[in-house]
C-alpha cells in the first residue's frame, strides 16, 4: 500500500512541477533563486524533448507502481486518475515539442518585460 501511496504522491509532485514550468517566471521575476530554478527546469524540458527521454519523475512513478501489487489495496482515488490524464498527456511527440517551446518563449518573454510599477 505504501507504494501506492508513493506513486500517487509523485504523480501530485510531477503534476506541480509542471504547473511551476508553465506560469513559474510569475514568482521567478521577483525571487532571484526561483528564477535559476524554472530557468533550468525549462532548459531541462527542452532537453527531455529533443532527446526523447522520460522525466525522472515518470520513471520514480513507473518504479513506485512495479513495487505494488494492485491486488492487495484500492485501485486509485479519482484525483490521481484526472492529474494522471493531464500529466501524460496524449498528444504527438511534435505537438508536445511545439508547447514546450512556446511555453519557453512565453516565460523568457515575462521575464524580459520590465516589472510594472504601483
């Protein structure tokens, strides 16, 4: 059961993660530290996509999930069903590069635009 649990929470975590990539330069342009961090993890994503791998997440996931035996506990909960569906999205490959450069550009863009003033 635990394994499940576990791989439910990486799901959650994975999920986040991509929340963060999508709208992170939001908190990047006023904290220095994030700002490294959603750069790197854009840079990153940009990596995964050109070379085809998997993110280490999935792979902690598909690890957790090997480790449980789906006989002895609950099948899901309907939260991690619909976090699953929009995490491993099934889209082509190309259409996932193409967002994933868009979602870069967007970002850089935010970055570059000057901070409004109160």
């Amino acid at each position: 059961m635990i394994y499940k649990i576990l791989a439910d929470f990486v799901v959650l975590i994975h999920f986040l993660w991509i929340v963060f990539l999508i709208l992170g330069a939001f908190w990047g342009r006023k904290y220095k530290g994030i700002k490294y961090l959603h750069i790197g993890g854009l840079g990153f994503a940009l990596l995964i996509q050109i070379f085809g791998w998997y993110c280490p997440l999935t792979h902690l996931e598909v690890w957790f999930r090997s480790k449980h035996d789906p006989t002895l506990s609950y099948t899901g909960s309907f939260i991690i069903h619909y976090v699953e569906k929009l995490v491993y999205i099934e889209l082509p490959r190309w259409i996932i590069f193409v967002l994933t450069l868009l979602i870069i550009v967007v970002n850089l863009l935010l970055y570059k635009r000057k901070p409004n003033k109160i």
